[in-house]
C-alpha cells in the first residue's frame, strides 16, 4: 500500500539544542500509529513537523507523495487536518462557530450536516449554541476535535482520504470520552484516514493504535506491532521505570511496578 | 438521540443572541442615518428640520436663509459628519481587526501608541514642511500629513507586534506594556516638537494630541474616502482568517490560513486606517475598544459580520460624539477626545475586570 505521509531522516534543531535526529517514518492509509515516548522526547515537534508547521533543518516530509513544504495552507488543511494541545479562545465564538471553522469557506448551510454529524460525534450537540469559553476544558477539546473532524471531512470529500494528527487529544477528557475519541478516530481509519496521535496513556495507545512508534532524546527508539514494541525492558530503557506487562486478548497492557495502591490511613 | 435535545437547546438559546446579527447591517445603516440628520439640525447655526430639505436643494425655493443654511451644511457641516463618520468607521475597524490579529479584546490603536506613533510622524511632518528644509515640500503638506501618519503607525504596529509576539503567541502583558512604552515615547517626540514649534505650529500639534473634527474639509474627507472603501473591500478578505486566529497561529495555520500573509495585511490595514485617520482628526482613543466589544455582545464575535458593523456603529458614535463636542460648549468647542475617553475608559476597565476572573495577564 502506499505511504500517505513519508517523512525521511528527520531532524531539528533550536539554537544548540538538537530536538529531534535522524526520525523516519512511513504511515500508509488506514494506518493508526500512536506516538509514546517521555516528556521531552521530541513528540510534539515530530507532529509539527509532520504537519507541515515546522520545516525540518534536515530530511524531508511526503504527503501524498509531495513535498509537504510546497502545498499552500490552504491545500494543505485539505489533505491533512491537526488537533492541537492547548487552544485558549478569548473570544465568545460559539460551539457551532467554532466548528463551523473546519469547513473553510462553506457557510453554515453547506456544512451544516457536516457539523451536525461531529458535534453529534463528541457529545456536544447539546452545547451548540453555547460560548465555548464557558465550556470545561474537556467539553472545549472535544468541540476542537469536532471542528477537526469537519476539516478532516471536508477535505477527504475532495481528494480522498487524508491524514490526522492528535496531539494529545485525550489529555482533558474523562475515561469515557477517551474511548470516544479512539473510537472516532479509528472510524475514521476504518475510511482510510492515516491518523497519528501522541498519547500519554500507555494502556490507551495500544488500545488505540496496532503500530506504536516510541521516541526517546530526540530520536526512534522502536516502531513496530504493540506486542513487540511494548516490553519491560523497552519500558525500563525508555520511560525508566519498572512495570509488568501483561497481555490480555493478545493485547499488551501495562502497570507500573512502583505504583503501590494507596492504603487507608492505620 | 442526542439530536432533539440539540435541537430544543438551539432554538433556545437562538432567539436571544446571534438573531441580532441577521438585521444588525440594516439597522445600524438607519440609526447613521438619522444620527447624521440630527447632526445636521444641530450647531452654531441651527437649522430645523424643516428647512433641511430646502437647505440640502431637495425642495423650496430660493430664500436668503436658504442660501445661508446652503453655506453652513456644504461647506462645513456636511464635510465635517462626513469626515466624523469615517473617521469613527475606520478607528473602530481598525481596533476590531487589531483585536483580532492580536486575539486580545483591549487591542486599541489609541490605548498601545500606534495612534500616537501616527501623530508623532504628522507632527515631524507639519514642523519639517514649515523648516527650512522641507520648504520645497510645503505644498503638498495635506498630501503627506495622511502619508506620514500611515508611515509612523505602520513602524508602531510593526514594532509592537515583534516585540510582543514570540513563536506564534502573542503576550497580553507583554503587548500592553510595550503599547504603554511606545505611546511614552511617542509622546516625547510630540513633546519636543512641541518646544521648538512656534505658535502656529503649536496650535495644529496640540489639536493632534486632542483630536478634533474641526479640520475637516470636502478634501480631507476625500483622503478619508479612499481608505475607508479599501479597508471594507479587505475586510471580507481577512475576515475568515481573523476568526481562525483565535484559534492561535498554528492551529490558523492548520485550518489552512496563510498567517504570516494575514499578519502583513492585518498590520497595513490597521495602519493605513489609524493613520489617516489620526492625520486629519488627531488622536481619538477608545472608539476601536467600545465598538467592537458592544457589538461582540450583541452579534458575536465573527469578523464577517463584526468588521462591517464596527465600520457602521463607529461611525454613528462618532457623528454622535462630534454633535456633542460642537454644542455643548457653545460658541466653543471641546476636544472629541476627551468626550470619547471619558465614555471609552470605563468601558476599557469593565472589559479588563471581567477578563481577570477568565484568564491571568
């Protein structure tokens, strides 16, 4: 199959510090890839890359087999669409405003099925209306995560499936909307959507994603299968700490060997 | 299943916010128009209503009185409502397309000194084409006044916005303070103007610091003109890309606005707006933070919808407020900056108050 994202001996730097070194990677249609890796590791600056929002000091990124530096952003939010960490909206854009945003030039009335069917998606239909500022911080992320999905829609409608890009998108959400949103998303993959996310949650990436590709000091440290790349000596050598990793329908799943349960106070 | 409730929360919530917006060009375009009547009626000479329409040409026969109510509205009330109306229409667009690039609702061109970075280029100019030097400029000085001022504005915003934004994100403390130390600065080159200007000079640099419609004549509403269409006609252009950007630069970026082209055109617009603006009114604040923010109220925050009726209701405040200078002080006249001030600051702390509770500066 080919590969909707390519991107080739990656590497960047900021002033003398080296972020990310010598990082390939392939994602074909269809494809789930969760990216892991410790704090510092490089992740978010991979995605930024793989967006196309940051230019590479060295290597190269294909989407769709170009040069992702010679779309134009326009061109470029019709191919691959990106849900960012932290968006702090200071104005009192509504729910439906906001994601109403992803369609681009399409007013309200072409995009509304579009809208419906997302805000519908996250949960949020109820809250149309509603100024998202006053939304909680995981209500805001999932009416982001909508506007993203519309994006992601209105684009592929045009030139066929595309690319998606999660940074983090589970961090503000309960347990139940973090299932949500993998669902959504492997929906999405199920269409022939490569989606790439960052996750934290280590049991939650490999619910998520059959591939996993772990970053550590700026560089890969694996990329495989799950049951391959999750193992305690990786855990050990990457995250540095001690965990048991059990399988559960063939699925790895991982506790932490430190993480004692609390004790009611003697 | 979620999607009646959706539905009933919709219509709900509909009727009282954004069904404004369906009728506010409409509106506001008759509430200018009869603010501009009124401010036809009103003022040294008054002119009833009765007589407008003979006075305006459009009926009756000639009369003494009609020539000379003629003489007052064409040849000084009619340029200067003209003028007021698009001079409060450009400094409210100006602010609301400020407060977008900058995603800041205190953005002002007034409040950060890209008003007085435009005044302090107009002045230079009025001392420099009186020198010696600049003699063989002098005729063209109500050409270079709005030219200068559009210069000295465009370096200030150029300036405020290096300094305050880093990596894509823009620092509201930052950006304030910064404003707070360029309007300084400005203001001292206004001030040592001030000291080597003579008497004349002094008169046309104080009115700056003021500002005032008093100036305004059929050709500096014609300098008005130009700018004011251009700016609405870029307006509809930016206006997507203005929303976006609350999103922040990159996630602009993401949804396919080409920010760095958004940024440069926001930055000449607000500019070119404030600037020629300043150049024949003077330094008028707080009409570009109480526009834009009492429409958000009513309308909502979309630049679509917003930046026309920025244009619009600044326009109505400003006729408003210039009605206002030239009567109640009768045979003088008080500085519109003073009464647009006095209304705009309140406002401006209001809107700092409630965005302490939201977020830390």
């Amino acid at each position: 199959m080919t590969a909707v994202l390519e991107a080739r001996h990656l590497g960047k730097r900021a002033g003398r510090a080296t972020l990310l070194d010598g990082v390939g990677l392939s994602v074909a249609a269809g494809e789930m890839v969760a990216i892991i890796g410790p704090n510092g590791a490089g992740k978010s600056t991979l995605l930024r890359l793989l967006s196309g929002d940051l230019r590479p000091n060295t290597g190269e990124v294909r989407l769709k087999q170009r040069d992702i530096g010679s779309f134009t952003p326009r061109e470029l939010a019709a191919r691959r669409a990106m849900l960012s960490q932290h968006i702090n909206v200071t104005f009192p854009f509504t729910v439906e405003e906001i994601v109403l945003m992803g369609a681009g030039e399409r007013s309200l009335r072409e995009a509304g099925p579009l809208v419906d069917a997302a805000l519908d998606e996250v949960g949020l239909s109820r809250f149309r209306e509603r100024q998202l500022p006053t939304l909680s911080g995981g209500e805001q992320q999932r009416a982001h995560f909508a506007r993203v999905l519309v994006q992601l829609a209105c684009g592929e409608a045009e030139h066929g499936p595309g690319l998606l890009l999660l940074d983090e998108p589970t961090s503000s959400l309960d347990l139940r909307h973090q299932i949500d949103l993998v669902e959504a998303a492997r929906r999405r993959a199920g269409n022939g959507t490569a989606v790439i996310a960052i996750l934290h949650d280590l049991n939650l990436a490999i619910r998520f994603a059959d591939r996993l590709v772990v970053l550590a000091g700026g560089r890969l440290a694996a990329d495989g299968p799950r049951a391959e790349v999750v193992t305690r000596e990786r855990i050990r050598d990457v995250f540095e700490i001690d965990a048991v990793v059990h399988q559960a329908d063939g699925v790895p799943y991982v506790l932490p060997q430190s993480m004692r349960a609390a004790m009611p106070p003697r | 299943m979620s999607v009646a409730i959706g539905i009933e929360a919709r219509s709900a919530r509909r009727s009282a916010g954004r069904r404004a917006a369906s009728f506010a060009i409409p509106l506001l375009l008759v509430v200018l128009v009869v603010t501009a009547i009124g401010a036809l009626t009103v003022g040294a000479a008054g002119i009833p209503l009765s007589r407008l329409p003979a006075a305006l040409g459009l009926a009756g026969e000639s009369t003494a009185m009609t020539s000379r109510d003629q003489l007052v509205l064409w040849s000084i009330r009619i340029p200067r409502i003209a003028a007021a109306a698009m001079i409060g229409g450009l400094l409210a667009a100006a602010g609301a397309i400020m407060q977008g690039l900058f995603r800041n609702p205190l953005a002002d061109p007034a409040l950060v000194g890209v008003s007085s970075g435009g005044a302090l280029a107009a002045a230079s100019a009025i001392v420099f084409t009186d020198s010696r030097f600049g003699e063989a400029l002098r005729f063209l000085q109500t050409e270079l006044l709005p030219l200068a001022a559009f210069a000295g504005s465009l370096a200030t915003t150029a300036i405020l916005y290096g300094i305050s934004s880093r990596a894509g994100r823009t620092s509201i403390a930052i950006f304030l303070l910064a404003g707070v130390a360029i309007t300084a600065i400005a203001n001292a080159g206004i001030g040592l103007l001030v000291f080597i200007a003579d008497d004349r000079q002094l008169r046309d640099i104080t009115f700056w610091m003021l500002g005032s419609m008093s100036g305004a004549t059929w050709t500096k509403a014609a300098v008005l003109a130009p700018v004011l269409i251009a700016g609405l006609a870029a307006c509809a252009f930016i206006a997507r890309g203005l929303d976006l950007l609350v999103l922040g630069e990159a996630d602009a970026f993401h949804g396919g606005v080409d920010v760095e082209r958004l940024k440069r055109i926001s930055i000449v617009m607000v500019s070119a707006m404030t600037g020629v603006a300043v150049s024949i009114s003077g330094v008028i604040g707080f009409v570009g933070i109480v526009v834009p923010h009492l429409l958000r109220l009513v309308i909502g925050p979309a630049h679509r919808l917003l930046l026309p009726a920025s244009v619009l209701l600044g326009a109505i405040l400003m006729v408003g407020a210039d009605t206002l200078a030239r009567t109640i002080v009768a045979p003088a006249e008080m500085p519109i900056g003073i009464l647009t001030a006095a209304v705009g600051a309140p406002v401006f702390l209001f809107i700092l108050l409630r965005q302490r509770g939201l977020a830390a500066l």
